[in-house]
C-alpha cells in the first residue's frame, strides 16, 4: 500500500491528486493500492476511477490511525507537512515530498519548497515539482537511501541540564 497525504490545509491540492491518477492512467503504481487522504481537497473522484484503480479515500483520521497507515504503507506520498513528514521518517518510511505552491493557489506562500528542499537535503526524502519529477521518483523510490533518522532530544535536553547547573551554581 502506498499512502497520499494532501494535508489539512484550507486550500485544496488537487495536483497532488491529479498526479496519482495520471501515474495510476499511465501503469505506474498499476499494482499497488493506493490509499489517499483528502483532508479539505474535495476532488470529485469518478467512482470507476476509484474501482479500477485501487483507490481508497478518507478525508481526515485521528493520529493514531495515521501513524497505522504510515506503518502499514511501502512508503508515502505527501505534501511539506512537517509533522507528517517528520512522523513517516521516525517510523522509517521513504518519503516522495511534493510542495504546494503558491502559484497554483495550494497556499499562501511557498515556504513548503523551503521545507521540502531541507528535508531533501538532510536525505530524508525526494522533492518533486511537475508531474515528470514525480514519475522520476516513482522509479527512483525502491532504491532511494533514506538516512536513518536519529533524535537531537538527548543532547539537546544534555546541554539544557548543564547550562541551567552553570546559572545555579553561579548564584
């Protein structure tokens, strides 16, 4: 299984969805089901479509049902949502990270491509823009190296304790 995420966002992100059917239309993802949250995006999805394509909707779940489909997923699709992203990466899942952008009224601005680009960066996922990078990393996703994700909490809360024994003891 293969899991979309558009996010919750209020503006609709029909390109991330009109990606995976044209994908589906054209043999790519031809065996794999594909399930799609839809959040705020009211596609108007042609039932056939979903039948004969293996299409499984659902516009919003709580928490812990997401973190059982990402679980369950190959790997995910989504939108520059950092706390999805961040929860897929933790649990392991290779990422394809498609932004929404401004232009197309998918949001305000375009800090998604800031987002997305840093997590590229980091290696925790591969960017797509147009629908040809989205088939690139459709081919590229099985063999893509994802680095392993490790926690900065430690060392973080480490250095915190020991800042805030330097200021006690200096009283």
């Amino acid at each position: 299984m293969i899991s979309v995420f558009v996010g919750t966002q209020d503006k609709p992100f029909f390109r991330l969805i009109d990606y995976i059917i044209k994908a589906k239309k054209d043999g790519y993802l031809k065996n794999e089901e594909v399930l799609i949250q839809t959040g705020q995006t009211k596609y108007n999805f042609d039932s056939s479509i979903l039948k004969n394509y293996n299409i499984k909707i659902f516009d919003f779940k709580k928490e812990e049902e997401i973190e059982e489909i990402i679980k369950k997923s190959n790997y995910i699709i989504s939108h520059s949502g950092v706390g999805l992203l961040m929860n897929a990466i933790k649990l392991g899942k290779k990422v394809i990270i498609v932004p929404r952008l401004k232009k197309y009224k998918e949001h305000v601005n375009d800090h998604q491509i800031q987002i997305a680009e840093n997590f590229e960066k980091e290696e925790y996922g591969i960017v797509v823009k147009d629908y040809t990078e989205f088939i690139n990393a459709l081919n590229d996703i099985n063999s893509f190296k994802q680095k392993e994700y490790k926690s900065n909490n430690e060392n973080f809360c480490n250095k915190l304790d020991k800042l805030i024994i330097e200021l006690v003891n200096k009283k």
